[in-house]
C-alpha cells in the first residue's frame, strides 16, 4: 500500500504496510490534505535524483566541487552515477492500482 498526495505529487513517498497507512493519513498533515491508496505488487529502483558534480575539481580551487545541475536525474546505469549527490532514489511502480483505502481498512479489521 502507497500513499501519496495524489497523482501530480509523484510518488517520492516510500511503500507502507496497511496498518501504517491507518496511522499515516489520521497524523499526516500533507495527507489530510488528499491522498491516492494504491496496492502496489512490485516496486522497481530505477535511478536516483540530486545534484550532478564534474569529475574534475574546479581549476584555481583544488579541493572545491564543480556542481553541474542541482537537480539532476538519471538511471543507475548512467555513467556519470559515481559523481551524483543523491537526494533521492526514483522508482517505477510495476502493476499499481488504485484501491479504496477505508475499504481496505474495513476488510483487514
């Protein structure tokens, strides 16, 4: 089971069993304000999102970073992983689909 402010949001949100999806929307304050249940079979990492750094130290400043994007994305197999600062890891939701969270939690009781 996701929770998740919705499909604009994204699903930067980490999977969570059914009881804490009971406890997440009663004290969440973000999903008070609107959230999509979804059963979720299978949860695929396919890369990471955060800032890009060069190779290189920046010339004249031995030691600095050089950033190249601060919000960078890219798949694990990108070549240029080893210099990412990752902020967050991106994953694909395989087989997700929309479920009626109080019905869930009506059925599981």
């Amino acid at each position: 089971m996701v929770c998740a402010r919705g499909p604009a949001a994204g699903f930067k949100e980490p999977p969570i069993c059914l009881p804490c999806a009971r406890t997440a929307v009663k004290v969440c304050p973000e999903l008070s304000k609107g959230y999509v249940a979804l059963r979720v079979p299978q949860v695929r990492l396919v890369g990471v999102t955060g800032v890009l750094c060069a190779a290189d130290p920046q010339p004249h400043h031995p030691g600095e970073i050089r950033v190249l994007d601060r919000s960078a994305t890219m798949s694990y197999t990108d070549p240029r992983l080893p210099w990412m600062l990752v902020g967050e890891i991106r994953a694909e939701l395989v087989g997700a689909a929309p479920v009626d969270l109080e019905a869930e939690l009506g059925s599981a009781a």
